[in-house]
C-alpha cells in the first residue's frame, strides 16, 4: 500500500530520474519514488519521499533512530554515519548517512543511503507539523554520481502554496 504526504509539498526531479509507482519499484511504504537508471547489479539508485505527522516535543533525532531502526528489522547490517542537523529554529532539519548490507538477487550486497529528515508545517493548517523523510539510496559506487542531482532535488522541496 502506497502512503501518502501528511502535507502538501512541491518539488522538481533534476534531469535523468524518474517517478515510478512506489508499488512498482518494491517500495510501497514510500509516498514517492524516483529512479536514475541504469541498475548496476541489479539496483538503480533511488530516492524515496514518505512522511508522518509527529507532535512539535518529538526530536529529530528519535525520529531518525526510529528509521535506523526499521532498517535493521530487515537488512543483515546496518551502521550509522555521520548526522548533522540543519536548517533553522522555525525550519529544522537532519541528515545522517547509513549504510547497510542486503540481499539483491540473493547476493549480498552494500548500499548507501544519505537520509534527510525535515520539519514542516502544513500551509493550510498551521497547527499540523509533518516530518519527510528524503533518502538517496545507491551502491557505493553510483553515489558520486548521484549525490549532487539529491542535493539539488532536496532544494526545491517546498510547503505547497494554498491558492
């Protein structure tokens, strides 16, 4: 099952990816997915946007744990990089780099992820605070090539303007 955006958002998919159907691409927690072809050994790098309503006393941090923790229910290893916490008082946000061990066709193999956890008020109804949670995930040797498209597609990410 597909999940949904707990508020309205807008962004643009830098050059070369594409949106699939969640369900399409094995991601159906996923509210959204892109894919930047072509796979190599069997996995094209991602990104995936889902994201929850959370009360404004629950940290970041939990909420980044939480997801850490989801990986490990289900990869052979998972280990926590650097995080870092960005934006601002009125607009916080937090990354952290994972990188964990799965199967991919019945091989072993490692993938990366770089996780962005930002905070965000719903436009039309001020009172709700979302958290999205934009994760890249590629193997380690696709990530130089597409972190800086990530970046650029985490810059345009915006509250959707009520008309």
């Amino acid at each position: 099952m597909v999940a949904t955006i707990p508020v309205p958002i807008q962004f643009s998919l830098p050059e070369g990816w594409r949106s699939v159907p969640p369900d399409q691409a094995g991601a159906p927690g996923a509210a959204f997915v892109a894919l930047h072809p072509p796979a190599s050994q069997g996995f094209t790098a991602n990104i995936t946007i889902s994201g929850e309503l959370h009360a404004d006393d629950v940290p970041l941090t939990q909420i980044a744990d939480d997801a850490v923790d989801r990986l490990r229910a289900g990869a052979r290893e998972v280990q926590l990089g650097r995080r870092s916490e960005v934006g601002s008082p009125a607009s916080p946000g937090l990354t952290q780099a994972v990188r964990l061990s799965v199967l991919i066709n019945g091989a072993p193999a490692e993938i990366v992820q770089f996780q962005v956890f930002l905070a965000m008020r719903d436009t039309r109804d001020p009172r709700r605070r979302a958290v999205l949670h934009v994760v890249l995930s590629s193997l380690p040797e696709q990530f130089a090539g597409v972190i800086d498209d990530f970046q650029k597609f985490i810059e345009t990410i915006r509250p959707e303007v009520q008309q």
